[in-house]
C-alpha cells in the first residue's frame, strides 16, 4: 500500500504592517517548489493566507506594493469607540481584491484565529464569509473595533495565538513552516511617528503626543505593548508546539502602522526563506517531499 503524501502546513503569524513579509515567504518558497496545501494565518497573516487560498496573491501584492503614507491615512476611518478605527474602508478595499468569497469557495483549506473579548478564548474561524473572519483575525486592540460574529465579539487572535501552528496541526498538517514576524523585539515607533501620523489625517490631531519629560506616547506604548506580548505569547506557544521549519524575518524597523513600506517587508520575506534554503530541504527530505523548483525566469507563482 503506497504511503500517503505528508501535508505541509504554513502557520502565517500576526505582525501588522510586518505582514507583508508573508507575500515574500509564500513567493519564495513556490520558487523553491514547497507549496502550502493548507494555511493557518493570526491577524495580518490572515488577510494574506486568504488571498493566497483565494489565488489573489497578485492582486493583494499589486496593491500594497503601490501604498504611500497618503494612501494609508486615506483607509482609515476614525470613530473613537472600541477602537481608534472602524475598519470599514481598509477591509471593503481589501475584499474587493479578495474577492466575496466563503471559505467553501477557497482553492485550498483556509482558517485563521481570532480571541473573543468577554471570555479570552480562542477561536478558530473555517465558515462563513472569508473576509468577515478576516477582519476579526486582525482587530487589534485599541486600534480596530472589535467584529461581531456569531452573537460574539472577537479581537486579534494575537491576543492568544500569534503564530497558529496548533492551528494547521489541527486542519492536518504533517509538516508545518511557521512565520513568526516578531522574533525581532526592537522598539521601531520613533517620536516623530505620531506627529506625522496625525499631521496626515485631520481628524487624528487630537492624538496625545510625547510629552516633554519625554514619555512615550499612545500610539507608542500600543506599538511597543504589542509587540513585546506578541513576542512572549508566540515564543512560549511555540516551545510547547515547536514547526518543524521556522522562518524569522528580520523586520524589526518596521513599525505597525509602515504599511507603505511593503516591497522593503516583501524583500524580507523573500530574502528569509533564501537563508534557510538548507534547512528547508533538510526537513522536506526527511517528511519525503520532493522539491522541484521553478525556473527562476519563468516562475508559474
């Protein structure tokens, strides 16, 4: 009796404007011949994995690629009650190049995490509408709403679970490569940041700046207050249930509102699976895949 195929699952972690770096993982590694055949994604790797399932890819690359600081001001829409930002623009945008799409209708098994705000309990979110469990995926606290589903409110699932390799584990991944866009801990929010960010949409000048004794910030201590639980939250989940292949972008000058800075994350991304191309075909080796690589002028991605 032939041995069944083992199946690789790609654990896509939260990391807002880090998030980008997915797109050069997923490219990267289609180059490389190791194609997901499931996806489990955590906020900003949610909205990704999506596009990937949904075979947007281009379409979500195309867009971020073109952001300007402008243009990212221009998505958000402020309304100073459960979040700084409704969310509506940013993810009516997003779905457009998505697609309205159930996670029946995606090309390959899609699901993302997601934490409900009355108890703390993880959710993992498989029905439905796609974009709709996106946007709970990546509410992040104090900065998005928080998404109603099911009768529950639910926020960033990096309140719980950063980077969900549980989660592919249990769609049946045999093999799981984890992106954990946070194992670079350095602050990255300047003290200039929330000037700018304010001085480009009117209707954030009410932003409390750095104070002259030189304390941080708002925008500076929910940055950094992120980053550092992220961190801790994927580090000790990921000790209890380590991949077998971690991929670690170095992104730790990209702050979580630089979404304009998407090919510089995307190149990251890339250049992470470049440097651990040994390992990685140490471990397909061993769960008996056979890489076959694209011809790097002809790449089908």
């Amino acid at each position: 009796m032939a041995k069944s195929r083992k199946k690789i699952g790609l654990a896509l972690g939260s990391g807002a404007a880090r998030g980008w770096a997915h797109i050069g993982v997923l490219r990267a590694l289609t180059r490389l011949g190791l194609q997901p055949d499931l996806i489990a994604g955590c906020s900003i790797g949610a909205l990704v994995g999506a596009a990937y399932a949904a075979g947007e890819l281009d379409s979500l690359e195309q867009w971020v690629r073109g952001f300007t600081r402008l243009q990212v001001m221009g998505l958000l829409d402020p309304t100073f009650s459960g979040g700084l930002f409704r969310g509506d623009k940013v993810f009516g945008v997003a779905e457009e190049r998505v697609g309205e799409l159930t996670f029946a209708e995606l090309q390959l098994p899609f699901a993302c995490v997601a934490t409900e705000l009355e108890t703390g309990r993880e959710h993992w979110l498989q029905e439905g509408p796609v974009m709709g469990a996106v946007r709970a995926s990546c509410s992040i606290p104090g900065m998005f709403v928080p998404v109603q589903l099911d009768g529950r409110w639910l926020i960033d699932g990096a309140v719980v679970n950063p980077v969900p390799v549980s989660l592919c584990r249990a769609m049946g991944a045999d093999l799981v490569i984890a992106v954990n866009l946070n194992s670079d801990t350095r602050q990255n929010w300047s003290s200039h940041d929330d000037d700018e960010v304010a001085a480009r949409h009117p209707l954030l000048q009410w932003l409390p700046k750095r104070n002259h004794a030189g304390a941080p910030s708002m925008l500076g201590v929910m940055n950094n207050s992120i980053s550092i639980m992220q961190e801790r939250i994927t580090r000790a989940r990921m000790a209890g249930d380590p991949p077998e292949i971690a991929l670690n972008p170095h992104l730790g000058g990209v702050a979580i509102m630089d979404f304009h800075r998407a090919s510089e994350a995307i190149a990251e991304g890339e250049a992470c699976v470049e440097r651990m191309i040994p390992f990685i075909e140490a471990e397909a080796h061993r769960f008996g895949l056979e890489l076959m690589p694209q011809d790097a002028n002809n790449p089908e991605i």
